[in-house]
C-alpha cells in the first residue's frame, strides 16, 4: 500500500454593487430605479493536480442581478398611480474538474470513443475502484459525478396600483403580470462511469478473494456497473395574472370596513422548445393484449 498525502487551498473571490437613482421629475411624477449585482468566483482544491481530479466541481462561479424601476403620478390630491418592474437572475454554474484545463481533449488523451461527445459535455469517465481504495470525492479517479451543472432563475414582474380617494371611501385597483424562468441542467455522469470490485481477479467469485485494484490494473469487469448519459437541458417558464380591487370605507371615526378582492390565475408551465413529458390517457397504447383490448394511456 502507498499513502498518498497533500494539501491544497481553496480560493473564492465575491464582487458585489448596488446603484440606485431617484429623480423628482416635477412636483407630480417621481421616479426611482436600482440595480444590484454579485458575482462569487471560486476554485476548490484539486487533489491531484490534472483533469482526472475527483476531489473538484471545477471553478465555480454563482451571479445574481436585480433590479426594479418604478414611476409615481399624483392626479391632484386624491388620486396616485405607481407602476413598478422587477428584474431578478440567479444561477450557478460548475464545469467540473476538467475546466481548469482547457486544453485537454479527453477523446485524444484517453482514446474515448467519438460517440461520447454526443452528451455535448468535455469530461472524463468516473472511476470507482472498491475494496479499500477509499473514494476522496465521489469517485476515485476521474471527474466528480453530479459535479457539473449550470442552474439559473429568472423572473419579470410588472405591477400598476392605482390610488384614489372619494369622501368617505379610499378605492385602490390594481393588475399584475409575472413571468418565472428556469433552466435546469445537471448530468449525472456524461462520461460514464465504471466500478471495479475484487470479484473480478477472484479465483473463487463467490467465496472471496480477489483484489478491486488489480480488477482495475487488468481491466476485468466483474459484478459491478456502468453508465453513460446524454443530458437533458430543459428551460421551462409560466406565466402568472393577477388584478385585485379593494374598498377601505370609513363608515364613522370608530368604524372602518376593509373590502377587497383579488383574482389570481397561474398559467402551466411550459418549455421554451416543447419538448416537454407528459402522459396523455387518452393515448392508444402499443401493449396488445388479447383479453384486454384497446388499451390506452401512454407518454408523449
């Protein structure tokens, strides 16, 4: 047995800002606006210093922006209008380990087959080798499973009020209009995966004996498992509407009723290319079964 030892640091680096405008047009009109934005960069320590390191997801880097813009009209004494926008993105990104090195070309380095690259994702198989040879991050050798994604949420929100007083009665209406954004991808392992156990080099499989890492050093597969993933890279959005009016009526100076309604309709979610799953019951099924004619149900 070899002991291998060694240390790394990781490094993070966080910019953020905020700005923000408010501008009295006239004695009617006001406007307001702000933006924010941060970005954290960080690179996590890479345990043995190539492409082929389980310990890292790789640099990171995670962003958000906001920012919201709104415009208030007075129509005399009695009467306010506002109307506001909301702007927010967030999201994440890991290329895993093989993104500190940009130039390596796992097809050429490691005789990988060209159909890997139909995943459209640069990385190298995850190596699991039992018996001992204990995983330092998910894998033993090679890229980190589940280490590479790319996360963002976005939404719009558009929102107008309307203000006004009449003797006794304050009336407020109001609409809004909001729109959710996400993309989601996250493979699993696109490089494959294979797990060595002693198994393999066993002269008596079933009663033990055998070494993971001579099953690994000979190539010999052996009751273990594999995988090997084409990615998914859905964006889904919805919509939501909403408008609400609302009474406060000062019946006498003990007495306030507050009456009010709101309506609220979210629309289903959808993807941006409508290549969305989904089971239609309707469907006629492809199963034939003599005693069970005309079946139906199936995925579309």
């Amino acid at each position: 047995y070899i002991n291998f030892i060694t240390s790394a640091a990781g490094v993070t680096s966080r910019n953020a800002f905020d700005v923000r405008v408010d501008h009295h047009l006239n004695d009617q009109t006001t406007l307001t606006g702000r933006f924010s934005y941060s970005q954290q960069l960080a690179t996590a320590p890479n345990c043995f210093g190539n492409a082929l390191d389980p310990c890292t997801a790789g640099p990171s880097s995670r962003q958000g922006r906001s920012g919201v813009f709104n415009v208030t009209h007075s129509f005399g004494a009695a009467k306010v209008l506002s109307i506001s926008y909301g702007y927010i993105r967030g999201g994440f990104s890991n290329p895993g380990s093989i993104g500190e090195f940009p130039s390596f070309d796992p097809q050429q380095a490691l005789g990988l087959p060209s159909y890997m690259l139909a995943s459209g994702v640069k990385t190298t198989p995850s190596i699991n080798i039992d018996g001992g040879y204990g995983y330092i991050g998910g894998d033993s050798i090679g890229g980190q499973g589940w280490s590479i994604a790319r996360v963002v949420h976005e939404a719009h929100q558009l929102l107008g009020n309307l203000d006004q007083i009449h003797g006794r009665h304050e009336f407020k209406y109001g609409g809004e209009v909001r729109m959710e954004k996400n993309y989601y991808f996250q493979p699993g392992k696109p490089g494959g995966t294979f797990e060595y156990d002693r198994y393999g080099t066993s002269q008596l499989p079933t009663s033990g004996g055998g070494d993971a890492m001579a099953t690994f050093l000979t190539g010999t597969y052996y009751n273990g498992w594999g995988q090997y993933e084409v990615p998914l890279r859905p964006t889904t959005q919805n919509f939501e509407y909403a408008g609400y009016f609302q009474d406060n009526w000062r019946v006498n100076d003990k007495l306030t009723v507050n009456l009010g309604l709101r309506y609220e309709l979210p629309l289903p979610r959808t993807e941006s290319k409508n290549q969305q799953e989904w089971f239609d019951p309707t469907l006629p099924s492809p199963l034939k079964v003599a005693s069970l004619p005309n079946l139906v149900g199936g995925e579309v």
